[in-house]
C-alpha cells in the first residue's frame, strides 16, 4: 500500500474540519473573495437538506484553506496535496470524491466514530451561524462526575495553547466572555497560519504532519468541535483521533476496498494496544550512596530516560505494524496507548517486539525494569459508540492488568553474569561494572549523568535509529535499535529521525512540540556567596563548589528552607519529598463521561488535558513562582508527581498545586488531588524517603481522599490551608517577641495530653493546665483571648474542634521554621 495515499488520508483527517476554525473567523461573505472557486463549489461538497439548501458549508472553507495551503506553503512530495483536498472537502459527501470514493468513506466513517455518534448535525442555519462564531468550548474536566458533587459549566478561552493560568482556567460563560469569541477567533486563525508556513521548510511527510498535528493541538485545543451538540470536545482532539481511526481503517481495508466494506460497523477491525513499564520506582532510586549526594544529577535525567524508553516502545510498535504516528491516542505518564488494526499477524508482531525490548532491558536494568505491552481483543466501529465504548476500556484495562502479571514475558530468567574488573562496581547505582573510560561509572548511569547535564538547557529530542542518533548527535541507545539525543540546535537534514519534538512551542517552530517536566534548580550567579550555603548543618560534607548554571544539590536545596531574621538565619535545613496523584483516576476515565457520550475522541481530550497539568502547568507554576525555584523535578506527567525541594517551601507547594488544580478542573468536586509531604535531612536515602512519602501518600487516601499528609497528620486540604495561616501566625508573635518558643513547646505537651485523655482520665486536666499557663504569660487580656482563640478555645475554655484538629500541624510548622 502506498505511503503517499497513507499520508495523503492522514493529511485529510487532521484538516477535514479546519474550515470550522476559518469560517468562524470570518464573515460569511469573505468566501467569494478568499477563495471564489471554493465559494462556488457547494453543489459538489456539500449535502442537501430535505428544503433544498445546502447544508455543512464548513468544508468549503476546508477547501479554502487547501488552496491556501497549496499556494503559500506545500506540501513535502511523500504527501498529495490534491487526494488529501479532496477527501477532506468530501467527507459530509463521501460520492464527491469520484474514483477515490471508498477512501472518503474511510474518512466519513472515522470522523462519525472520533465523535461517538453516527451523523453531525450542521452549523448552517442562521441561527447556528450566529452561535457558533460565538461559542467557547466547555471545559471537559469541569464536566466530570463520579457521584462525589456538583459540578459547574465552565468554558475555556478560545486561546492557544499554555500553561499560564489565564490560558488554562475556565471561567464563566457569561455575555462578557460570550462577547470576545468572535475576536479571538479572528486572532486565533491568524496565528494560526503563521505558525503553518513555518511547516514550508519541512521536506519530509513524516515531520510535516507531525508537526502540523503539533500546531492544531496547540491552535485548536480550546475551539469546540461542534457547537450544536455538547460543546466539550476540542476541535484538536476530534481530529487527531479522526486521522487516526481514518489511518488504522486505511491499514485493514487495504488499497482496493470498498465503501459497502468500509461502512460495515460490525467488523472487527481494530485493537487497543497500550505499553509501559514495571519496576520504574525500583530502577528510578537504584543508587549506591544511600544519602542524596550526587544524586540530584542523576534522578531527573534517569526519569526522563525511564518515559524515552516508553515513548521507543511506541514509535518501534508504529513501525512494527506500519502505521502513522497519530495512531498513538494517548501519551502520558510513561504509558501510551496506541489504535491499531485487527489484522492476523498483529499479536506476533507485538510479541516479537516485547521480547526484543525486554531482552535490551535486561541487559541495561539486570531484570529490574520491563516493559508491558497488552493488546485488547478485537471490536468494531459500534464499539466506538457510546456506552459500547466503555466495553472497549473495560478490555483494555483488563488487558493491562494481565500483562502486568507477566513481567519480562518473553526473556529467559536464571541468573545473570556480571564481570567486575579492577574499577569495581559503579559509584552511582553501585549494581553494574564501572567502565574504565567513564570514571568510575557503569556505561548506563554515565548517559544518564550526560543526558542529565545536557537536559536543562536543550530545546529538541530527537528518536531515531541509533545509528543516526547515537554518534552523530551524542546521544544514548535505546530498546530494538533506537537512539535518543537531546540538541541545542538540530542538524539541517531530518529525514533520517522517527520523531524531533521541540520542548515548548518557541523552541519546535514548525515541528512537533512537547510539555515535558524537566524543571530542575540551577544556580544563579547570585548565589554563589549566600551564607546559608556555608551553615554546617547544610551539609559541609558537600565538597562540590557551586558554579552558575549547574544543578544545586540536595544539601544546597535543605539551606533555602532557612529564613533571615534579626540578622542570622533559622529554621531546619531540611529537604520535603511531595508525593501526589488524581483521585479515583480510573474511575474517572470509565465513569466520569455519560455513558451515552462515551467516545475516542473524550478519551483522548481527557487524558491529554489531564497529563498538561503535570507536564506543563506545573512547571510554569515552578518557574514563575520564585519562593519555588529551589524545586526539583523527579516526575511529573500523567495524573501523578514527585517533587524535592526545601520543606518550607514544598509544604506551601503542595497547597499551591491544590488550588492550581482546583482552578484547573472548574473547581469540580469530582476530581481531586491527595499529597503526602515528607520532611527528611538532606542526607537521607532518597529511595527511602520517596517510599515513605508513599505510604503517607496512602494514608491521606484511605483516610477520604481530598487530603494531604503532613506532618504526620493527614488533614483536608482546607484544614491544612488553615495550619498554614496559623503556623505564620506564630511565627509572627514570637518575631514580635508576644509568644515565646517554649510556649508552643508547652503547647505541645497539653495536646498530647489531650490525645491520651481518650483512654486515660488522669490526663484530662490538659485544658485546665493550658489556660493556666496562657493566664500566667499573657496578662493583657486582649492577648490572652488571641492567644486563646489562636489554640482553638473560647474565653469560656470550650474547644473548636476544627481548629484544635489542626493545632498540632500549625505547631510542627512554626517550630521547624524558628528552630535556631
């Protein structure tokens, strides 16, 4: 079968609706003088209505938008451009299309599946005209119910894509937002194109369509795809899953189909097939030196590399079974999930490239690390309308849990031989042979720590076969013969490489793009000098000087806890390990949608809207925030994170994320986050700790959900938004010389009093002894009930209950933040 009709159909899926986003940046009239030929071809495009009139006038301005293409930008000779116009303006008329009528049915047939519905109606009548150039899009995640509360209609800005706040928050639809669609449309599709005829320069089909996909996510995320039935799918996600549903019926129908065989829902013709990894926490904080020293070079370079081999999985599986890359439905959190055709042969081949990646990884990991990949059973196009699609992730989440339970399937186990020479075991993971030529460490842990080096200042990844990458670029080998580099700059030719994504949409231009949380603390020129570094309880032991530009260690990370006052600095340089994920995540994604609404195209929007908040959002967050910056990046993507940085800090972190979170998905009560926030010495095992803050992570779980534990306590968020306020309230008082620091101390001891008074009498005399000792030391009335009301008891000593709960965290706080 032919790459040019596959790439051409590919082509078609992505702009078939793109005539939507023109025409509601223009007036209707503005047709007949951009593009007259287009103007006059509604007899041949578009359908009639039972009164005559010709109806989903969209695709005219699609075929607009073809000529545009065509005169202003090109199109790379693996693509025609002319087949690709023609499916596209056809697809509401799949006879239009003449000889090539069987593959516009594939089109037509994909773009009703993408939406979960048989037909769409259209946007033609005045009315729907009119409302249409005025619609925002509803903001699916505020959408989402499980049962767990009410939730609200909120709508996103019709911007492009960011992960600043007033990009990503959905407001109101009131008339003020209402009012500004027609404008941002206007400045939307005028972006729009100039972002496009970057893609002129683009020689190869494989990038130009990866890298026009990359610009209609970051244009059309937030334009609702249609405005006359629920408008919560974006006109990205819509598409995206139409080329790719389009490309995966192209590959099981063949060349010679017909539009009777194509039309036929009830064959079996495609197949879920998802990938990711066991063993990533094992691998991630294998490290010899139990302590944390070195390893803030290593742990974020090993993660990034951990997902770059999920990511060589996928685009070997794409290979493997001939298919584009916008079959990849779903990418996050080191897991993909890929569409493909049901063909005879596909298991063979899945399970040929199992057994291959696993054997590479055995080699590289020693067992530790291997990668699962889960094919669902066959089902048809009727599966992939509404609730018969939840069928569909029912198998696919039953399929994941099987392979889950075959780890390393395909790889003989028994021991494994490992020769040490005289360099002995490597420094770092302290597992593998040291290497003679990389000082002292194993050939693994030295890409990393270069990839590592490399990571924070590069604005491109590049896959491709290892031999095109790994020398030329100085990159590192990956699974079934794979290489990955991370640029600066990239090299003039590409046609070589599988996939070239620019980290940010500055940095790709023309190419694909990625949110990828790689946000790690540099040193800035300025503090080189600071004093806090210098404190023997930062970590003297850290022979390594600071030098602008490299990454802070972990010791350097504990002494930005520390706080200046009364000319000296205070406080506990301790390190916080935040550990956070979405509640109910599973359920959410099978649930969470209406049953009758359930499709690919939600899915897909779902997922990807969830893994930008990790990926992208917060990072920005981290950026932009400077109490922040002293940060470091583990992981983040998909629906979870783990964070280090400076326990002062970090515990304010994980409420910011909260409330990000919160503004993000509308304030739904639906989807809600739970944190664990670990305090531990900067000399700590870091595997350990993240272990810990894993099992405090579980606590806050099993304890509602919707919390955060800190402190050892487990709080709702709102409870430790309040410990927050009043542990700075404390602080304050003792600045201002009102309190004493034994005082809260003292405090300390009557809540534990009160805590044993539950089983023991003898110690219920805690309220008696606290409001003695608060008459004693404070004997300004006014003082006394502020510090009264600042514990939690009335002047008549009756307990708030709430405000004692947290007491004990706001003390634990305020005590760590003046320790001297």
């Amino acid at each position: 079968m032919s790459r040019i009709e596959r790439n051409s159909l590919v082509l078609a899926g992505l702009l078939h609706d793109i005539g939507k986003l023109m025409q509601r940046a223009h007036a209707e009239g503005d047709l007949a003088q951009i593009s007259p030929t287009s103007a006059e071809a509604e007899s041949t495009f578009c359908p009639v209505a039972p009164d005559g009139r010709y109806t989903h006038r969209h695709v005219l301005w699609t075929d607009a938008f073809f000529e545009w293409l065509r005169n202003e930008v090109g199109v790379p000779p693996d693509i025609d451009l002319a087949l690709a116009q023609k499916l596209a303006c056809s697809h509401h008329r799949p006879e239009a299309a003449g000889e090539h009528e069987a593959l516009a049915w594939i089109l037509t047939e994909a773009d009703r599946l993408s939406a979960g519905m048989d037909r769409r109606r259209d946007e033609d009548d005045p009315e729907a005209r009119h409302r249409a150039r005025r619609q925002p899009m509803r903001s699916p995640l505020a959408g989402v119910d499980i049962g767990r509360g009410e939730t609200q209609v909120l709508y996103h800005r019709v911007t492009e894509l960011s992960p600043q706040p007033e990009a990503l928050y959905p407001v109101p639809g009131d008339e003020g937002l209402v009012e500004q669609v027609p404008e941002q449309y206007q400045t939307l599709w005028k972006r729009f194109l100039r972002a496009v005829a970057g893609l002129r320069q683009v020689s190869d089909g494989r990038h130009f369509l990866e890298g026009l996909r990359s610009q209609l996510e970051r244009f059309t995320w937030a334009v609702p795809s249609s405005t006359v039935d629920t408008p919560d799918i974006s006109l990205y996600d819509h598409v995206h899953t139409t080329a790719a549903i389009a490309a995966c019926l192209w590959r099981y129908h063949g060349a010679d189909t017909t539009p009777e065989r194509v039309r036929d829902r009830g064959v079996r013709a495609y197949r879920l097939l998802a990938g990711d990894l066991s063993g990533i926490q094992r691998t991630l904080f294998t490290l010899a030196q139990q302590g944390a020293r070195g390893a803030a070079k290593v742990l974020r370079a090993r993660s990034f590399l951990l997902s770059a081999v999920v990511d060589a999985a996928a685009l070997l599986a794409l290979r493997a079974l001939e298919l584009p890359a916008v079959c990849r439905v779903q990418s996050a959190g080191g897991r993909f999930v890929l569409l493909v055709p049901a063909l005879e042969g596909v298991e063979e081949r899945v399970r040929e490239l199992q057994h291959q990646i696993n054997r590479w990884l055995l080699r590289r990991y020693l067992g530790g690390l291997g990668l699962n990949l889960a094919l669902t059973p066959p089902f048809s196009g009727e599966d992939l309308l509404g609730e018969r699609f939840l069928g569909v992730m029912d198998a696919l989440g039953q399929a994941v849990e099987e392979a889950k339970q075959r780890p390393l399937e395909g790889v003989q186990t028994g021991p494994i031989p490992l020769r040490f020479s005289e360099h002995g075991p490597c420094s770092v993971c302290g597992v593998r042979p040291a290497a003679g030529h990389t000082e002292g460490l194993c050939e693994p842990c030295f890409e990393e720590e270069r990839i590592g080096q490399r990571l924070p200042r590069a604005r491109y990844v590049v896959y491709g076969p290892e031999k095109e990458v790994v020398p030329p670029l100085h990159g590192v080998p990956l699974p079934g013969g794979a290489g990955l580099a991370v640029v600066q700059e990239l090299p003039r030719d590409l046609s070589a490489f599988w996939r070239v994504e620019g980290l940010g949409p500055r940095q790709a231009g023309a190419l694909s793009w990625r949110a990828l949380a790689t946000y790690v603390p540099l040193w800035g020129p300025e503090e080189v000098d600071d004093p806090r570094y210098r404190m023997r309880d930062a970590g003297e032991e850290d022979a390594e000087p600071p030098r602008p530009g490299t990454i802070k260690t972990f010791h350097h990370l504990a002494c930005d806890a520390l706080e200046r006052a009364n000319g000296s600095y205070r406080g506990r340089a301790l390190l916080a390990v935040l550990k956070a994920d979405v509640d109910f995540l599973g359920f959410v994604f099978a649930r969470g949608v209406p049953r009758e609404k359930q499709s690919l195209s939600r899915f897909a929007g779902l997922s990807r809207m969830m893994d930008f908040f990790f990926s992208a959002h917060l990072p920005w967050i981290l950026e932009n925030t400077p109490e922040f910056r002293s940060t470091y990046t583990v992981y983040a993507g998909g629906d979870d994170l783990l964070l280090i940085g400076p326990w002062r800090q970090t515990a304010e972190l994980a409420l910011r994320l909260r409330e990000a979170f919160h503004r993000y998905s509308g304030g739904n009560p639906n989807l809600t986050l739970s944190a664990a926030v670990w305090l531990v010495p900067p000399s700590a095992s870091v595997a350990r700790s993240a272990l810990d803050a894993e099992h405090g992570l579980e606590q806050a779980k099993d304890q509602g959900r919707d919390r955060v534990w800190l402190f050892s306590r487990v709080l709702p968020w709102g409870q430790a938004v309040e410990a927050c306020e009043r542990a700075g309230r404390w602080v304050e008082w003792v600045d201002a010389n009102r309190v004493t620091r034994g005082f809260l101390q003292r405090l300390q001891t009557y809540l534990e009093m009160r805590r044993q008074a539950e089983r023991d009498p003898t110690q219920a005399a805690w309220r008696a002894r606290l409001a003695y000792d608060v008459a004693r030391n404070f004997k300004d009335k006014k003082m006394r009930f502020e510090v009264l009301g600042q514990v939690g008891l009335e002047p008549d000593l009756t307990v708030r209950e709430q405000t004692l709960d947290v007491l004990p965290v706001a003390l634990e706080w305020a005590l760590h933040r003046i320790r001297k």
